[in-house]
C-alpha cells in the first residue's frame, strides 16, 4: 500500500448549511390538527414525529435565513480551505429546495467560490445518495463532513464505507457562539 503525502490527497470538504455554516431564526412551522402551531428548528424537525393531519411549513427555508450569524469554528474552517494551497474541494450541502438564499448569502460575505448543491429534502438518506452519486463520478481520497445531524454523518459515512475511503466527520455544535 502506497501512502501517498497530505500535499497530494484530493480530499473533499462537504459542508451542511443551516446550524452548521450559520445559525437563524428560521424555522419549520407545524400545525396540529387542533391548530396549535409548533415552531421547530430544522435540526429538531429532523426528530419530530409528525401526526396525521399535521401540516408542515417550511417556507421559512425557501428565503435568505433570518438573522443569519456565520458560526465561527466553521466559517474559519471553510476560509482557511479556501486559501488552502493543495488538493481539495469544498462544497455546501444543504437540505433546502433552493440554493439561491444561500448563495445570496455566502455572496454577501465574499464567498460566492463555493458551489451550493440544494437537494430539497431533510432526510439523511438524501444527502447520503447525493454523495453516493457524486463519490460515482469523481475520485476522492478521502471526505470530511461538517454536520449538525448525526443521523446525516452516520448515513454518509456509511456511503464512503461503501466507495472505501476515508471519512471524517464533524458535529457541529450550533449553540457555539457566533461570529457577527
């Protein structure tokens, strides 16, 4: 087995979005049946167990975040690859329907260079077939995931288990303090 130097390895930087990269006061409402409406944040709404009748509301998600405030552990990662001279590739990965909110965004703090892929659904397993695909078409030696979701990390770890390469992920803590 060769192993081959940190400056050659063409690793892949994948980067979740909301409680992740920023923290906002956007939030999925439900309505209950008796029309209590229940105000969740998204890494809340990953756990919550919906009721029949329940309606969900997610329209909060499809606009620029309210109050956005960059996580600075996280956004100080993501600089530094940016200036980072080697091998690698960053990207955000989030669970909205459209990209453009975050892209707007990221523009506003000078980070328009990250490609923003918006897969419209919160289920881990879709951003786990979202990187399966993308292991399929590209090599990479290796991935690291900064997620706010377990249930996201454990299901993309066990896809790059399935391609064999090297995971590496973080947990991003969203109560951290933010970065203005």
């Amino acid at each position: 087995m060769v192993i081959l130097p940190e400056t050659s390895i063409n690793k892949l930087y994948v980067f979740d979005f909301d409680d992740t990269i920023v923290s906002s006061t956007a939030r999925i409402v439900v309505t209950k049946k008796n029309g209590r409406k229940v105000k969740l944040k998204a890494s809340a709404a990953r756990k919550y167990n919906l009721d029949d009748g329940d309606i969900v509301d997610d329209s909060q998600f499809e606009c620029s975040p309210p109050k956005a405030k960059l996580i600075p552990h996280v956004i100080l990662k993501v600089l530094n690859l940016m200036h980072y001279p080697y091998d690698h590739e960053i990207l955000i990965l989030t669970a909205r329907k459209n990209n453009k909110p975050v892209t707007e965004l990221l523009q506003s703090f000078n980070l328009e260079s990250i490609p923003v892929h918006a897969i419209g659904d919160f289920k881990a397993e879709a951003k786990a077939k979202f990187v399966d695909e993308l292991l399929h078409k590209k090599t990479y030696h290796a991935l690291h995931l900064y997620e706010d979701s377990l249930s996201n990390i454990k299901a993309i770890r066990n896809v790059c288990r399935k391609h064999k390469i090297p995971f590496y992920g973080t947990l991003v803590d969203v109560d951290y303090e933010y970065l203005l």
